[in-house]
C-alpha cells in the first residue's frame, strides 16, 4: 500500500480507503449492498492486510446501522487506523433530523461515536450542504466537537466551489478549526470537479478523497456498449447515481478502458482507478466494492503504471469543455498561472 498526506496536516491515509456504504442494507442501501457482520469483517480484515488504514461511514448509511457494523468487523482493530464518518442528511422525521445545526451535528456526533464504540471520530465530513444554517453555526460546532476530542480533523464532501472558499473564509475570520479536506465525486466520467474543486484543493492545500470512483460500478468493465444491463448490478435495482448525461461518451471510455485493460492484462477497474491514483491532487480513493475478490482487484491497482501513451489515450476520451472564463484565461493568462490553475488548464493544452 502507498501512503499520502491528506491536505496540510501530518496525517499519512492510504491511496486506497475503505468505503462501508454496503454495510446494512437498509432501505434505499440494499440497492448498493447488504452486508452484514461476518461479511464486514471479512472484507475489513482484507482491506487491513492490504494496508488500508481510513474507513469511511457516514450516519445515515442504513441509517447508522453501517457504523454499528464497521464497529464489530473492526474489534480489537480499532488502534492505528481511521476512521470517517458524516452527518448532515436526514435521518428521522423530525424538524431536527437534518442539517448542520449546532444543536443537530452535537448530538448526531455523539451518537456516531456510540455506534462506532470509539472515543473519537478520525475524520468528520459535513455530508451535504445547508443554505439555512448559518456557516459561523456550523464551524463552531465543529470547532466545539474538536476541543472536546471527538472528533480530530474536519471536511466537507459535496460542496461546489463558493461553498467551500465561504466556509474557509469563516473559519479564517473566526480562528475555527478549517477544513483539511474534501470528499468529492470525480472518475473518468464525471470531470466536473476539475473546473473548480481540485483548483481549489491544491490552493487551499485541502485533501481530496473520491466517493464512487468506479462511478457505480459503470467503469468496471461489467457494463458494456449495447449489452443487457448485469443483473445484481446497482442500476438493474434502480440506482440512478451518477448521473449519465451522454451515454456515448460513457461507452467512449469504457471501450478505452477495456482496450488497455486487454492489452496490459489487468481489469478496466484497475485502470479506472490507476488513471485517478495518477492525478497529483488526489490523496485517497473510497472503493467500496461487494466482494473479496473486487476489493483484491481494486487494492492491485495501487500498483499499476500507466504508459504516457495510455494516459494521453483516457485523457483525450475523457476531456471536459473548456467553459468561460477558463478558455479566455487560457488564452490571454497563461502565462501567469499558478499551480492551481494548471489543475484545470493543463486539460487543454495541445
């Protein structure tokens, strides 16, 4: 396993993290998974020979019961890894059950830590963003919730640009705890995150984690051009995430996938996730796959070199539009970029 420094903190995760979205198999979750104890464990205990050291929840995962389980497949295990969790979604009918209030995220953090029986959460990530809670609300329950030892490191995952510089803003004004990082959707597919979110991480100096990098399953190789959806698949059970806006371009990438992946004797889910492990932003990425054998074949990807010529080949198949203002800084401010802005930029240079 490799190791990464998440953001501007000391701390070293793996390329590779543990994602528990399958764990439960509660309500809309059964679609994703339904894994219980002795399956967690077994695929805990195969993550953690591997090296993997960040497992990743969230309190509304079958509504906490993921938590639960991650606890018991961790047992004895708990020292020397970390974990992350999140809160924001509803989970519960009540006028409460929802949002990043203060009153909310104290109590849903208290009650993550009971589920997770540990002491404190590695890693606490808002889930989603809230337009009515004030930022200044939010950071200082956070920051209340670091001083008091429960949780070590704050994120955000989900937020569009203008939210995550605000809430850096505030935190600065305020001498908050900042965010360290971000968990985000980015693959093959879905680039969107390069015109603003990575830019922003490399100049903030904010991790990047990948939620769903196999974009649920669609860049495996399982799903193909013109062949039946495979049964047991999240989308054969109505799974509508990610959101695919142009269908040929999917089948685009997915042919180039599985071309290299045949040529180099591997899966295409090993190049999918060698081509993201290849970007120099990213710190981690949260696969959380069904079986041993998926897990196995994702953790082999960490060792996997893409030749110039393939990475140019998934860069070109996979190239987003250059929008305003970018092609006209492009154009007449290059020569000024910084780091930060050759996140996005270097996309279109010939």
């Amino acid at each position: 396993m490799k190791y990464r420094t998440l953001g501007r903190t000391g701390l070293k995760v793996s390329v590779l993290s543990m994602g528990t979205f399958t764990f439960g198999g509660e309500g809309m979750f059964s679609a994703a998974g339904n894994h219980g104890v002795e399956e967690a464990g077994k695929l805990v205990g195969t993550c953690l020979d591997a090296g993997i050291n960040v497992f990743d929840t969230s309190n509304m995962y079958s509504t906490g019961r993921s938590e639960e389980i991650l606890a018991e497949a961790l047992g004895g295990r708990r020292q020397d890894i970390l974990i992350s969790s999140k809160a924001r979604m509803r989970i519960g009918p009540g006028p409460n059950d929802e949002g990043v209030s203060r009153y909310h995220l104290i109590r849903e953090c208290e009650k993550s830590l009971k589920r997770l029986k540990t002491d404190v959460i590695d890693i606490y990530y808002m889930h989603e963003w809230d337009g009515l809670t004030p930022l200044d609300e939010m950071l200082h329950a956070l920051d209340t919730l670091v001083s008091q030892g429960k949780i070590r490191y704050t994120g955000c995952s989900n937020y569009t640009g203008s939210q995550v510089m605000k809430a850096l803003g505030v935190s600065e004004r305020h001498g908050y705890q900042r965010f360290v990082t971000q968990q985000i959707h980015y693959t093959l597919e879905a680039g969107e995150a390069e015109y603003e979110l990575l830019p922003i991480a490399v100049d903030q100096g904010l991790g990047v984690l990948v939620w769903s990098p196999l974009a649920g399953g669609l860049l495996t190789g399982e799903h193909r051009r013109g062949q039946p959806t495979p049964p047991g698949s999240r989308q054969a059970k109505g799974w509508t995430e990610p959101p695919i806006r142009d269908a040929e371009r999917l089948w685009r990438i997915v042919d180039e996938l599985v071309a290299i992946a045949e040529n180099r004797c591997v899966t295409a889910a090993q190049v999918a996730l060698a081509w993201l492990l290849d970007r120099p932003w990213i710190t981690s990425l949260v696969v959380g796959r069904v079986t041993d054998a998926h897990f196995l074949d994702n953790i082999s990807a960490v060792e996997l070199e893409l030749s110039v010529d393939e990475k140019k080949r998934l860069d070109e198949v996979s190239a987003i539009p250059s929008l305003y203002p970018y092609w006209h800084q492009l154009n007449f401010a290059r020569d000024r970029f910084s780091e930060a802005d050759w996140a996005l930029q270097r996309n279109y240079l010939v």
